[in-house]
C-alpha cells in the first residue's frame, strides 16, 4: 500500500497536515496508535477547558453568597461527551477528505517505509514522504513514579472517577496552576509544590504573583522554593514528604512537570533523524528533518507546546511538503496562555527575557480592575503591561493577567505585529463592556491622553 504522504500523529500537528495535503489531491494516510486528536484533544486542552469553565460557573454563583450543587460523575461524563464529539469532528474532517485512518504504531523502516503495529496483524506501507506529529507524554520524577491510581499525570487527573476532598500538584508550571485553580473551585483542597522561586517560572514575577494571589485566594496553598522528598502510600491514602519537613495526606497527588518527546520505539534509528539533547526531533526552517522526505511538527520538535503553535506548524510543513510557498513560525508570537479564573496571556519577551540579553527597554503597566468588566469577573489583580524597545518604536512584549485574558490577547496580537500602532487603537471603538477595551484605554495612556487612567 503506497501513499504520497503519510502522518504519524493525528493531534494538532497531524492531522490539519493530512487534511491540506489531501485537499490538494495527495494520497494521505494517518496512523494513529490511541485516540484520533492526540492530547489536546483527549488530555489536554478541550477536557481541561470543560473542567474549567464549570468550575468557573461555579465561583461566579458563590460570589454573591449562593451555593450549587452537581453530581461529579455527571460533571465527568459531560466532559467525556465534548471531548468525543471534539475527537469525532476531527474523524469527519479526514474522512471528508478521504485521508485513511490507520490504528496502530507508526515504526521508520526505512525512509519511505513504515510498519504499523496494532492489535492484529502488521501492515507495511509506502509512503513518498512522512510527517512525523507523535506529541508529548507526561513526565514524572524519581520520587514520584506514576502509578495510575494516586500518583497521576493531566491524563488522569481530568477523568476521576470519584470527586477527591485533597490534592497535592508537583509542579507550578502551565498545567499545575491550571489544575489548582479548577480543583480548589470545585471545592477540593489543593496544594502546589513549585521547586523554583516562583510558579510560572517563565513569566515575571509580578505575573507569577498575580496569579499565586489569586489561587491563594480561593483557598491554594502554594510552596515555592520546595521540593517532595518522600511519599508513602497509606491506607489508600497519600502522605506527601516536602522539603520543610511537612507531612501531608492527600487522596491524589498529580505530577506536573512537564513533558518528554514521544521519539522512542518509532524507528527513528533506521532512518537517522536527529534529535537534540531533550530529545525532540531536529528541524530546519522548512520542518524537514536531517533525512529528506521527512518532515516533523508540533509538540515532537519542541518550542512552546501549545496546540496554536502545532497546527501552525502542521499546516507550513504540509505547504512545504507539497512544494508550495509555505512560511516561518515566528514563535515569540505565538501567545502564551494560561487559564486561571485570573488568566494570563502573553506574547513577545519578558522583562526577565530582555535583561537576561541585555536590551534596553520601557515598560508600561497599568491595572485593570476600573474596567466594569473586570470588577463584574472578579479580576481584583488584574493589570496588562506592554514592554517597548528603549525609542518606543517597537513593541517587544505584551502581558495580560486578567479574566478572559486569553481571549483579549486576540485584541493586542496586531499591536505586537506592528500591524496596528498605539494612535490607531486609541481611537478603535472596542465594544463595552469588555476587558478587550483595555487596549484603547492602554493605548491612550501611553499616547499621552488617558481618560481614566492617572498619567505617571
């Protein structure tokens, strides 16, 4: 069986790959060896974000002194449905396109060889060339091995069969926080553990800050500068050791550390791709490999592993597959986006980047909560600081913490780009009440001629 392309990894940054190149009258296959969507789809963003905005309904009744009541294995079942029905819209986009599905694992034979390994017998098929989109998988630690049952990654952590009263997270990073935020709304205790200074360790402090308020807030208790030295199973519960000498006895304990490539048992070897010191595949600025006719995207080639950055990148390795004027990811402008009740959006540098590098630079920062929509969400920490090159002629960074910060960004998006300058977006009528209004306010107090805002 021969194809002109075959993808191995139907997530992100497979299949909208498979669907362009089909499109365009190539014969496609997709080998997928679990569940069509990949992470994001089945572990990661669409069952998190479900999670999330009904945990958040939940805070928005008991602000005002109401309480509500769900059944959890109701709430979990829901999330199921939105996850397949995610996963089958993505099945009828490569069907539509007759892109051929295979299940198993894509194992390099050679460069234009692969042999399937699924359930029944092995396939071998041929294919011109090969898009390798295998993705991530949870990592864990020495001291905290998964277990499946109460030492657990994201993937188990959103599908629990029986509602925990206590949690410990590992790791304050994008997920970890996530997590907190969701669980302790739905009103299970939770405690952080971050090993550096501060959680979100990649943004700046007073981003991380924000967001350690805001959880703390809603009842997290966050330990940053703290290790897990120990845990012990017990009775079916689990006593977690830290680094202070606190013990704690927790129901789950949730390993958020990050991710490792999926880049072992493909037969990668046969075929001598390189991967760097992490492991992630190697690429050149066309997504191809060290070996022609083999592309890589997505999570497999490192970078931020955001789902946006993955189809981008799908979708310029299928152009330069099919020999077609493609384009460049431009990575510090893919937005960083963290969803927290307080979200975070970002794009471009930090603070922290720029004077690691040695740039001169303005910032400008203002706080957020004298926009009506913001008081209404509950964003009491909220702020937006644009970051401008030392002439204020280029903007370098924009962060946002606030609700519906991830949304928002869309807004800044062409002020990064240089698409759109801060005279123009002072005099756009951005529609009220919305925190996206925040960019004109913004833009008219760095111009000089704020309405609501105190000019320092």
């Amino acid at each position: 069986m021969k194809y002109d392309v075959v993808v191995i990894g139907s997530g992100v940054g497979g299949y909208p790959a498979a669907s362009y190149l089909a499109s365009k009258g190539l014969k496609v296959a997709v080998v997928e060896e679990h569940l069509v969507g990949g992470e994001c789809t089945n572990y990661g963003c669409v069952p998190s974000k479900a999670l999330y905005q009904f945990a958040e309904a939940v805070k928005t009744i008991e602000k005002t002194g109401g309480s509500s009541t769900y059944n959890w294995t109701s709430l979990i079942e829901w999330v199921k449905n939105i996850v397949k029905e995610s996963r089958e819209g993505i099945e009828h986009v490569l069907e539509s396109r007759d892109v051929s599905l295979h299940k198993g694992r894509g194992i390099l034979t050679a460069p234009n060889k692969i042999k399937i390994k699924g359930e029944g017998e092995l396939l071998d098929i041929e294919a011109g060339k090969i898009l390798l989109a295998t993705g991530t998988d949870p990592a864990d630690i020495p001291v905290a091995r998964f277990d499946g049952v109460g030492i657990i990654s994201n993937r188990e952590a959103l599908y629990l069969n029986e509602k925990p009263s206590k949690v410990l997270i590992i790791g304050g990073g994008v997920i970890g926080v996530e997590l907190a935020n969701t669980y302790s709304s739905l009103g299970v205790e939770t405690i952080v553990v971050e090993l550096l200074e501060h959680i979100l360790p990649f943004t700046d402090r007073d981003v991380a800050l924000a967001v350690k308020m805001h959880l703390t807030q809603r009842g997290v208790r966050v330990h940053e500068k703290t290790t897990v030295k120990k845990i012990e199973k017990s009775n079916g519960k689990y006593v977690v050791e830290l680094s202070n000498n606190e013990k704690i006895e927790v129901d789950k304990v949730v390993v958020a550390v990050g991710r490792k490539p999926r880049t072992m048992g493909i037969g990668l070897e046969n075929v001598q791709v390189e991967l760097d010191q992490k492991g992630f595949v190697k690429v050149n600025n066309k997504l191809e490999t060290n070996t022609p006719g083999i592309y890589a995207s997505g999570d497999v080639v490192g970078g931020p592993l955001l789902a946006h950055k993955a189809l981008l990148e799908s979708i310029a390795a299928a152009r330069n597959i099919a020999g077609e004027e493609s384009f460049t990811v431009d990575y510090k402008a893919v937005p960083i986006t963290i969803f927290t009740g307080l979200e975070v959006a970002s794009i471009g540098y930090t603070e922290k980047e720029l004077a690691n590098s040695g740039v001169k630079y303005v910032k400008f920062k203002v706080p957020l909560y004298f926009l009506s929509a913001v008081k209404i969400k509950g964003g009491k920490n909220s702020f937006a600081k644009i970051i401008l090159s030392e002439n204020l002629e280029k903007v370098l960074g924009i962060h946002i913490v606030a609700p519906n910060a991830s949304e928002v960004i869309s807004s800044y998006i062409p002020v990064y780009l240089g698409k759109l300058g801060l005279a123009e977006a002072s005099k756009i009528p951005y529609p009220h009440l919305t925190v996206s209004e925040s960019l004109r306010e913004f833009a008219e107090y760095i111009t000089g001629t704020p309405v609501h805002l105190m000019k320092k």
